[in-house]
C-alpha cells in the first residue's frame, strides 16, 4: 500500500472513530442535561401506537392530555393532566389508546418553588432534574390526598443518578408515609402519582430538612 493510501486510510479510521465518539459524547451530555440540542417537537396525538423517531421526534417531552378518556403509556388521563421530563427514545413506541388527544411539547424543566409552608409541591407524574427544578439537598418526602377522592396505588417515587441510569432508591409509600432522601446534582426524581392513574387530587411533597 502507497503511502498516499495508508494517509487516507489512516484519515477514514480517525473520521470514523470521531464520529462514533462524538455521538457517544453527545449522548451522555443530552443524558445528564436533557435541555442540551432538545430535538422534541410539538405534536398532538390520537389514539395510535406511533414509532419513535418515524412520527414523532425522539427527545424529551412534556405530555398534556386534552380531554379525557385516554390513556398514554399506558397511564390513565383526565384532561388537563401531565406528565413532564418524558424522554422518548428513537425507534420506541408511543402508545396512546382511547378517544382522547394528548399534545407533546418540548420539555420545559420548570423550576419548583418554595410554598408558605416551606415545601416543594410536585402536582405531575414525571421527571425532576435536581440542581435545575429541585434544589440539592436533603428532604423528607411524602404525599397528600386533596379533597375526599379514595386512590387505588399508592404513590411511588425513584431517584435515578440521571436518564438512563439504574435506580439509587425507590419508595412505595406501602409501609411508611414519609421517608427522608439525598437529592445530588444531576439526580432525577422520577414521580408517580399512581403506576396506572394520573390521580388530581394526590400531590407529593418535599419538604427540606435543614
């Protein structure tokens, strides 16, 4: 092989490997910091099992249910509900079923505020980034049931090191009521108000412990 071939062969293996490396890179930034290149885009639903990456954007979505009578994944929604920091993955199914509309936007990643009482209200089932919505810090975390609604499942909550990554906790609520947590930058605090049901009137609570 001429010199000349083993320079452009040598130039391919290196352009190859940086492209390799730099989608890898681009991955892992858009893991730890889902606002990085967000390429969701708005788009509203019907009842449908639609391919990530084909009908819709792959990227990092808030869901808002339209109406009522659907279900999305396969969590059941009432109108007005939503799911926040839902990340969607090429080539994954987004299944919505009955005779609603949901709408995708964009995840905005709003920041949670302090109430009266000194605690962070989370009103939606979804993914929290601690260090951007939920300051670091350690917190007791419970959940309240508004008004006289009887819920079928319980609340659970996970605390994740970052999008797709093996859970560091999870709680049920199954036995206690309350539990203390260590939230670090870069955590998720993952939310379910129910596996099955978005319930209204369950809010979940983190109060700090100072």
């Amino acid at each position: 092989m001429s010199n000349f071939k083993k320079f452009v062969f040598i130039g391919l293996i290196i352009l190859f490997v940086g492209f390799l490396g730099s989608k890898y890179l681009i991955k892992i930034i858009k893991n730890n910091n889902p606002t990085f290149l967000n390429s969701a885009k708005e788009v509203t639903l019907t009842n449908g099992d639609y391919m990530v990456g084909k009908d819709l954007n792959a990227g990092f979505y808030d869901v808002i249910s339209l109406s009522d009578e659907v279900s999305f994944m396969p969590l059941k929604l009432s109108k007005g509900d939503k799911i926040v920091g839902q990340r969607l993955e090429k080539n994954e199914h987004a299944l919505i079923e009955g005779s609603g509309k949901v709408r995708l936007l964009p995840a905005k990643y709003e920041p949670l505020t302090l109430n009266k009482n000194k605690e962070y209200r989370i009103n939606h089932s979804g993914k929290y980034i601690v260090g951007k919505q939920i300051p670091v810090g350690r917190y007791n975390i419970s959940y309240q049931i508004k008004g006289n609604e009887k819920i079928n499942n319980r609340p659970f909550v996970q605390v994740l090191p970052g999008y797709g990554k093996n859970t560091l906790n999870s709680l049920t609520f199954e036995k206690k009521l309350s539990y203390d947590i260590e939230l670090k930058t870069g955590n998720l605090l993952e939310v379910h108000k129910s596996l099955m049901e978005e319930y209204d009137s369950v809010v979940i609570l983190l109060k700090p412990n100072l």
